[in-house]
C-alpha cells in the first residue's frame, strides 16, 4: 500500500522538509506548496486550493506537473488543508498521509491544522496521520497500548493530550515515567527522553499527539 504525502504552503523554508520520491506513493500540491512540488520536480498527483498565493505564471507551472487539479473559491468553509485531507481518504487507499509546510507562518493557520484531528469526520485517519518538518515529527494516537520507536536523530519526545486523558501510562524505556496518572482538561507532557530504542505508552480515553523533537 501507497503512503500519500501532502505538501502545504507555509512560508518558512527553514522547517519544511520535502517528502521522499517514491514511485508508488502519491503526492498533492496545496496551494503555494504545489508550486513548491512543482519547483523540486515533483509529479503531482493533485493540486487544490484558492492559489490566492500564486501568480498566474506560477499557476501554468504547476499545471505541466499535475495529474488533476481542483480551485476552490477563497470564501469557503473549509481550510485548503482539511479539503487536502477529504480528498486524499477519498482517492488514494493509504496506508499513511503525512503533511509537510505545516509550520512557521501564521499563528492561527498553525492551531488550525494541529486542531484538524479533533473533528469528528478524521477520526478515523488519525492512525495514519503524521506532520513532519525539520525539526519535528507529530503523530496522534487514540486509546490502546503502542510501542512508540524512537527516531534516531530526535532526542526528545513529548505527549500532548489534546483532550482529557485517562490511565496513561508510560513504562521505564522513557526518562520520565507515568502509572496510570489521569488529567481532567488538555495537558502538554513535553520533553521526555527514550532510554531505550523503543518504548510503550497506553491509554484509556482521550487523544494524544506524540512528538519528536531536536532543537
């Protein structure tokens, strides 16, 4: 199975990482960040959003590289990114989408795409979601037991409840450890370690975003 790499427009060259070029993976431009797939000789499965970003030259650029292309209007009710994410479930069978050019920018834009797995109508892609850019990687875990792996060139590790959580627990693989400790409203749980290659956390309710950092 194909994984679905989605790549944004945030204007901060200095976070985004470019995805891998894969021939059995999938690729859609959003906005500027199509232009930017375009620009590093990307071949585009789909393009969308309103390209309020982009010149009309630069629309014809991504236009040579792109499968299919779909504009939105700029008054609309969903951001380019969640359109991004209905269409990715609706074309492509994944077996995991990531998004790139989600940081830097706009402070709101950034709260928006972290917020996108709280709605309802993702949920059941948040197991396949993850956001990657130099410095960071963030996926989201609903309630179970995992065992997380660590990332060689990341040295922290932090869990984000984004809702209440219940029974988390995190085993002696982590420098900081947890037994079972509830928390009745969001709570940021950051700058764990791994003590070993690979760890396991579970959980009995809630919604947590894990993440990998190095400064």
């Amino acid at each position: 199975m194909s994984n679905v790499h989605i790549m944004l427009g945030s204007p901060d060259h200095r976070q985004r990482s470019m995805p891998p070029m894969k021939e059995q993976d999938h690729y859609i431009g959003v906005d500027r960040g199509a232009l930017l797939l375009a620009q590093n000789n990307y071949s585009i499965d789909l393009s969308l959003g309103d390209f309020d970003s982009i010149t009309d030259d630069e629309k014809k650029i991504i236009e040579k590289v792109s499968n299919k292309i779909i504009s939105f209007e700029p008054e609309k009710d969903d951001t380019d990114a969640e359109l991004s994410l209905v269409y990715a479930t609706e074309i492509f069978e994944a077996e995991q989408i990531i998004l790139y050019g989600w940081s830097g920018g706009r402070l709101d834009h950034l709260l928006s795409i972290i917020m996108i797995v709280l709605q309802p109508r993702f949920e059941g892609i948040i197991a396949k979601l993850s956001f990657v850019n130099q410095t960071n990687t963030v996926s989201f875990y609903l309630p179970g037991s995992y065992t997380l792996y660590k990332e060689q060139d990341k040295k922290y590790c932090s869990f984000i409840g984004l809702t209440a959580l219940s029974n988390l627990t995190l085993d002696d693989s982590f420098k900081y450890t947890l037994d079972k400790e509830s928390f009745e409203y969001p709570i940021a749980l950051i700058s764990n370690e791994f003590v070993m290659e690979k760890g396991t956390a579970s959980f009995d309710k809630g919604l947590i975003a894990f993440i990998q950092s190095k400064d």
